[in-house]
C-alpha cells in the first residue's frame, strides 16, 4: 500500500551543472511531477555560448558559463546537485590522491560546490567508460572523495533500453546522499518503443547519403523490412539494428543511417534522447547533433532522480517506500520487503540497519 499525501506545496531545489541542453532539467521536472513536488532550478552552469543560448530559448535561463570561474559561496543553497560532468578529468584522475589533488578538473568543481553547500543529495551522470577507465583506478578515486566530503555513494551503469527509448546508450549514474538512507535504483524495465515511434516522415532529400555510401553499405548489409538504424562500427563493420546505437557528438555523419540511407533528423535525435516534442531547435544540424551526442536520455535521469528523491527525505515521513536496498556508508544491503521508513529491519544486519534509522 503507498500513501500518497498531497505534497505539491513541497519544493525541491536543484541546480543543473554541466547543464548542455537541460536533459538533467527535463529529467528533474518530470521526477519531481511523480512525486507531486515542484522542481525549482535555483542555479546553472553551461560553457559552450550556443547551448547557452538553447537553454535560454527552452528554459527561460541564461546559464552562467565557466564553473571554474564560479566560488561555490555565491551558489543559492539547493536539496539537490545534478551533474552530467565532461569525461576530460579521466585520464588524471584515477591517480590522484583526495579532493584537493582533484584541483584542476573539473570534478574537483563539484566537490567544491557539494563542501560548501552541502546539498541533501546529488546525482552525476559519465559515460559507461568511466567505470573500467584505468582499472576501476578513476572511479574508486571519485568515491573516496565524494566519502570524504560526506556523502555516502553508490553508482550503477544503466541502459536507454531500458527505459523504453529505442537508444543502446550505457550510462554511470552516480548518486549520493549526505545522511545514510534508503535507496534502490530503478529496477522496472519499460518496453522499448518502437523506431517508428521516433522516425518523422517526408525527410527531406539533404539528409540522404550519397549512392556511394549507400551502395557501399548494402554491400555489407542486407535490407531490412522493418525499420532499423545501421551502425557502422571502428573496424568498418555494419549491423542493423531495430534500436540506435548511442548518439555520439564527434562521430563521422555517416555512423548512424536510417535502414542504411539516411541521417537521422535533429528532431529523431532529440526524441532518441526522449527530450519532449515542445523543445525548441533553434541550432544548426551540426550543433544539434553535438547537443543531442553530449547529452543524456532523460527517461534513465528522470527514473534515478525519482528514487533519489524518495530517498533523500525531502518529502513527508509519511510516506511508504518500496525499497530493496540501502546504502550504509556505500556499500548496498538486500532488504526483504516493502517497509515503512524508519521501521526497524527485520533482516539479518539489523545492528548497522538501526544505526542508519537512528541517523534519520
Ligand atoms: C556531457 S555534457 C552534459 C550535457 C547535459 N547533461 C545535457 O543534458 O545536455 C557536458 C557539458 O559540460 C559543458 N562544460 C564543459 N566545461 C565546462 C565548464 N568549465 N563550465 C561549465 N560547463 C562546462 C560542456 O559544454 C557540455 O555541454
């Protein structure tokens, strides 16, 4: 049984970092709506001047630019960070020592902003890579600090498919809370919605590839009855697939062709990402194709920002949850059934358990 008490005069306040297009924005809206809450983005941060000028158009906002250039003093107080933070700090990362010697990336500028205004919750969004990058080396690293700092963190790979976007698109969440709570992540799998769903008609003849790029993959392809998104890997090789590969912002414009002949449009690649048909487009294809790569599936976002949500005690004790686990000092613990928050466990580890609800 869920009690459902009328909650849409509670506020959650969130700032979107890294902001691109607003996917997290979107994403934050829609949880939040589930929850009977409103969303209310009290701080953004986007560099690259033609995203800036996509959010204003779609948002109403103008993003701050560079967050290095940002003191974390000067953020409005907020429940919860979202963060889809660039891949650039990788590669120095994973060999660094604690959040100081992060200094210079910019992962250290999150952690900066969570120290000082020590947000209830947060949820960062990095490519799949970042997970084995460097042995698991850069990842651990990014746990510690993020434990130093005083937030408890769990992180999971989770795929577009699965939320019914017809996207292979493997993303890490990472989410975190600053009191030990309960949390699961989204575990219902959505039907994957068919191409056609996304596929506009009538496309116009400049997003067809030239005969020679479609002779040449026919000959490595057979045509398909059904529609399907042809894939040409690093190797050259070409798959079809009823599903997209995930959208890349610097692929070839020939990585991706509609069953082998042509460019998906600036609004398929939008839909791919599940942004709603009300988004604007007001930049050229090119910049659209690099917004959409850069960005993420919002269904995935919005599904961990619901449970984030759940978890964090920003809404009314009252509330039932259906939890399967929890995060003590990040590490995850099964529970056996539905609970009521801050009922003593019945489970085996109930010492660690009680000492969690008690932080409550
Ligand atoms: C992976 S994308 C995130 C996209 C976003 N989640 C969305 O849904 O559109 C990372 C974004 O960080 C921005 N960025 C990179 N360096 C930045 C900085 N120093 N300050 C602010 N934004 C930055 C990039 O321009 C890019 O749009």
């Amino acid at each position: 049984m869920k009690i459902t008490p009328k909650r849409n005069d509670i506020t959650i306040r969130y700032i979107d970092l890294f902001a691109g297009i607003g996917g997290f924005r979107y994403a934050m809206q829609d949880a939040a709506k589930e929850h009977d809450a409103i969303a209310e983005c009290v701080f953004t941060s986007e560099i690259d001047k033609e995203c800036q000028k996509v959010y204003k158009k779609n948002f109403g906002e103008l993003p701050c630019g560079d967050i290095t250039n940002i003191s974390a003093e000067s953020i409005p107080d907020h429940d919860i960070l979202l963060a889809g933070f660039p891949c650039q700090p990788f590669s120095i990362i994973g060999h660094m020592k604690g959040f100081h010697d992060t200094r210079g990336t910019l992962f250290f500028d999150i952690v900066r902003i969570l120290e000082e205004k020590m947000p209830t919750a947060f949820v960062l969004e990095n490519v799949k890579l970042l997970v084995g990058h460097d042995k698991g080396k850069t990842l651990k690293t990014i746990l510690e600090v993020l434990k130093d700092s005083g937030y408890h963190a769990t992180y999971k790979v989770l795929n577009a498919l699965d939320c019914g976007l017809p996207q292979k698109r493997e993303r890490v969440f990472i989410v975190g809370f600053r009191e030990p709570c309960f949390f699961s992540w989204p575990s219902d799998k959505i039907p994957m919605q068919p191409l056609s769903n996304i596929l506009e008609k009538n496309v116009p003849e400049k997003y067809f590839a030239s005969d020679h790029i479609r002779k040449k993959r026919l000959s490595k392809q057979e045509p398909t009855q059904e529609p399907t998104i042809w894939h040409e890997n690093k190797s050259g090789n070409i798959s079809a697939y009823p599903f997209s590969c995930a959208l890349r912002a610097g692929a070839s414009y020939n990585y991706l062709l509609v069953n082998g002949e042509r460019r998906l449009t600036s609004r398929e690649m939008l839909r791919l990402q599940g942004f709603p048909e009300e988004f604007q487009i007001i930049s050229s294809y090119t910049q659209t194709r690099k917004q959409a790569g850069n960005s993420l599936p919002v269904p995935v976002a919005k599904a961990v920002i619901k449970n984030t949500i759940e978890a964090s005690g920003l809404l009314p004790a009252v509330y039932l949850y259906k939890t399967d686990k929890l995060i003590v000092d990040g590490q995850l613990r099964l529970f056996e059934k539905e609970r009521k928050y801050g009922e003593i466990s019945e489970t085996p580890n109930s010492r660690k358990i009680q000492t969690t609800l008690s932080a409550q």
